[in-house]
C-alpha cells in the first residue's frame, strides 16, 4: 500500500503525511486494544462506539461544570468502565452471547448519549485537556503516545497475567478452561471492563482533538477496530492474540484510509474498502485454522 500509494501521490510519505499518519490511527489503536483481549475469549463487543460517545459527553459535562479536567477524565473513565462491566455481567450472569448483549447496549448507551445532550453538541474544552489531542512532545503527539502506552499495558495484560492466560484459554475451549478451574465469570467481567475503559480512552482523544463532544461520536468503530485485530492475526474464533499484529493492523487501516484521501476517493468509497478487508481477512484466518487442524489431523 505505501508503495502504491507513494506512486500515485507525491504528497504520501513526507513527513506531515507520516505524522498524519500516526494520529488518525491512535484512536483505532486504543480501541482494538481492548477488542483484541474481547476477541480473545471469542466474544465480540459492539457497544465500544457508544461507550466512546456517552463516555466522551460524561467527561464534557464534568468540564463544563468546573470540577477539573483530570476528575472529569476519571469520570468519563470510570463510566467507560461501568458500560463494560455491564456487558460483562449480561454475559456471565445472564448467559447472554456478546453479540447480542453489546448490539442491545450500544443501542441504549447512544439513545443516552442523544437523551443528555438532547442531540446537540458540547463544545469549548480547557486547553489542558485539548492537549490530549493537539499536543505534542518534540514532535512526537501526545495522542500517539498515549496509544503506544495503552498498546504495551494490554501486551502486559495478554502476555504476562492471569487475565490474558484466562481469556485465551476460554477463547479456545469454554468447557476445558471451566474445568481448569478458570474464574469464567470473573473473566469475563474482567475483559468487557477493560473494553470500556480502551473505549473511553479514545473518546478522550477524539473529545480533545475535536473540541467537541456529540452523540454521534463513534460510530463505525466497531468495524475499524474488530478489522485491525482480525487483519493482525488473532483469530476472529477465540484462543489467539496479538497485540503487536492489532498495532499493525491499525496501521495497515490508517494508512489505507489516509492514502484514499490524498488520491482524493471519496469517504463512502472508503468504508467500503475498509468493509470489503474486513470480510477478507475473516476469511483468511478462517482458511489458516482449517489448515492448522488438518495438520494436527
């Protein structure tokens, strides 16, 4: 793609470019983060666009009503955090699939969102929290650098605690984990909780960059950040990561969606490249596990 791209516009991979680059993939970054660890337990959550959205417009109203910029954050945070946790318990407690448990809640999470703000959008934020979206360090963006942080906290998580070893082996076999003796409940929990909080994570980026906050924050982020974890090879099945392959993927998704801009293709034409990789890349891991069981076969 960069080759391609490097052809077809001369503008692509100068330096402004590359930094445009990096910023327009921290959002997607923060996000597939946390879908690669709900992805893992082959689960799905399909309320982190709302989540990003209501979270965002919590953090506005803290704000707005002068109780700081780090407690607002906190509160958009923590609210992030509730929506998860409230996925996760439909899921252990009520024996409900995660498909339909977050398609139900992203319905209910965005109605909030239009219902608090009655469909209009909160604006004008302190300088100290638009840096999160505008600021740079040398010439490094803060937003960049937030993603890379959250990136390596959940290669922790995945690689390196109970949690991830739980959440792949439930990924890969419920029954078996169940009777390993793995805390499936709390697992889940867990997972879903954490989806929250990388989606509220990014809605303080786009809050920030935007200076703005609206009910419509978010949507089709389900698709761009199950796309990069899926495009970076865990498995859409469950009982796979990888953090590193979820960074790559965003990046591959960045980089696709910045190089149909310059070469000037419209936006609509764009979802539908994104929508067409997607499918192909379910596909492909759909193949490579087939063959991988033939193997053992």
């Amino acid at each position: 793609m960069i080759g391609l791209f490097k052809v077809l516009s001369p503008y692509f991979l100068t330096s402004v470019n590359i930094i445009n680059i990096l910023i327009q993939s921290a959002v997607p970054i923060i996000a597939a983060s946390g879908m690669t660890l709900v992805i893992a337990t082959a689960g799905i959550d399909l309320s982190i666009g709302s989540i990003l959205a209501l979270s965002s417009i919590i953090m506005a109203w803290g704000m707005k009503s002068h109780i700081g910029v780090f407690q607002s954050i906190s509160l958009g945070v923590a609210a992030g955090a509730a929506m998860g946790a409230l996925n996760g318990i439909g899921i252990a407690r009520l024996g409900v699939s995660p498909f339909i448990i977050t398609l139900g809640t992203a319905g209910i999470y965005r109605a909030l969102a239009l219902i608090f703000t009655e469909a209009r959008p909160i604006y004008g934020f302190p300088i100290a929290f638009r840096l999160f979206g505008i600021g740079e360090i040398g010439r490094v963006p803060l937003s960049v650098m937030g993603s890379l942080m959250v990136v390596s906290g959940m290669y922790f998580i995945l690689m390196w605690t109970k949690l991830g070893t739980h959440a792949r082996a439930i990924g890969s076999n419920l029954e078996g984990a169940y009777r390993m003796g793995v805390p499936i409940d709390r697992t889940f929990i867990s997972v879903y909780t954490i989806s929250g909080v990388t989606a509220s994570l990014a809605g303080v980026i786009v809050t920030a960059r935007l200076n703005t906050a609206e009910a419509i924050a978010g949507l089709g982020m389900e698709l761009e950040a199950i796309a990069a974890v899926v495009m970076g090879g865990t498995s859409f099945f469950g009982g796979e990561a990888s953090i590193a392959g979820t960074l790559l993927g965003a990046f591959i998704i960045g980089t696709l969606g910045n190089g149909l801009t310059i070469i000037n293709v419209p936006s609509y034409y764009q979802q539908l490249v994104i929508g067409l990789v997607f499918i192909i890349a379910v596909l492909a891991d759909r193949i490579r596990r087939e063959r991988k069981l033939n193997i053992y076969h």
